[in-house]
C-alpha cells in the first residue's frame, strides 16, 4: 500500500510529521477535501475546521485549525495554518 509524507506547520513550529498510510480530509475553502497517495499536484486555501489524518484503519488524528493552505506534491503533503 502506497504512503506519503505529511508535514503540518504553525508559524515555523512543526507540529506534525509523519508518514500517512491512507488519507487525510482538510477543510477546503470550497469544501471539504481528501487526499490518498498518488494525489494530483494541487494547492488550496483552508478554512477553520478539523484535518482528520488516518494513518491505518483504527489508527486516526484530529487537528483543529483556523485557516491556512495545503500543498500537494511528490514529494508529499504540507499544510500551513495560523492556529491549531
């Protein structure tokens, strides 16, 4: 089963860095939106919500942010938010 990096940073401060089995859902601007490995490039504007991480089937993390941005890569997964 294929993985990815994801990297979530308050104002230089990581605050979570792992590797991510199966997705993660993020409070788009637009709506909500999830990512699985292999995802197209993309970057969005977040809204206050919760990223919900699921790293294996009972194995699950919530954060509550304010608002930032999400940026998909290769390389793997970085979200900027103001607060969490």
């Amino acid at each position: 089963m294929k993985n990815f990096n994801l990297t979530i940073t308050l104002s230089q401060k990581k605050i979570f860095q792992d590797k991510v089995i199966s997705e993660i859902t993020v409070p788009a601007k637009e709506g909500w939106l999830t990512v699985l490995a292999g995802h197209a490039p993309l970057l969005a504007i977040l809204k206050k919500g919760k990223i919900k991480i699921i790293k294996k089937e009972n194995n699950r993390q919530e954060f509550e942010i304010e608002e930032g941005f999400i940026e998909v890569t290769e390389q793997g997964v970085t979200i900027l938010a103001k607060k969490a």
